[in-house]
C-alpha cells in the first residue's frame, strides 16, 4: 500500500506544482507523477532534518515542504525535459 500511496502522493503534488509554476510546462504527465513522487521523498527528508517529521495532527510542516519540494524538482525537471526533448510539439 506504500507504493500505491506513492504514486497518489507525487500525482497531486506534480499537478499543484505545475499549477503553481508560471508559464506552460511541457512535461508528460508520468513523468510530472515521478517529479511529485521525488519532491514528496525530498520533503519527507527535509522535515526528518528538521524533527518535524512526527507530529501530532495534520503534519503541515512536512506537507508544505513535500509542496516546496516538488514545485523545484518539477521546476528543475521540466527544464531539463524541455533542453532534452527541445521544445517541438507533436504532430
């Protein structure tokens, strides 16, 4: 079930930070899940450095780490995405 909520995770976090992002990204949608999915295990890592890790309640420091996280890995990402793949759109 780890994995599953994984993927649930990166999913929504990838398309709030592409919804955050000024500009279009140009990113497939797994590859944003897999941008999610590392930004959530980079904020998950962040807020353990920081002891914030466990809390009682909503965690909502570590949310919006996962959150803050996952807004530079999709930035990061789609950047590299876009020098890799050039900026041609399918026909």
């Amino acid at each position: 079930m780890g994995w599953l909520w994984a993927i649930i995770v990166g999913f929504v976090l990838g398309l709030i930070a592409k919804a955050i992002l000024p500009g279009k990204q140009h990113s497939p949608l797994w590859l944003t899940t897999v941008f999610g999915i590392i930004g959530a295990v980079v904020g998950n890592w962040l807020a353990t450095q920081f002891g914030i890790n466990e809390t009682r309640g909503i965690d909502w420091g570590r949310h919006a780490l996962q959150l803050v996280a996952a807004l530079v890995v999709v930035g990061l990402g789609d950047a590299a995405y876009t020098m890799v793949r050039g900026n041609k759109r399918r026909a």
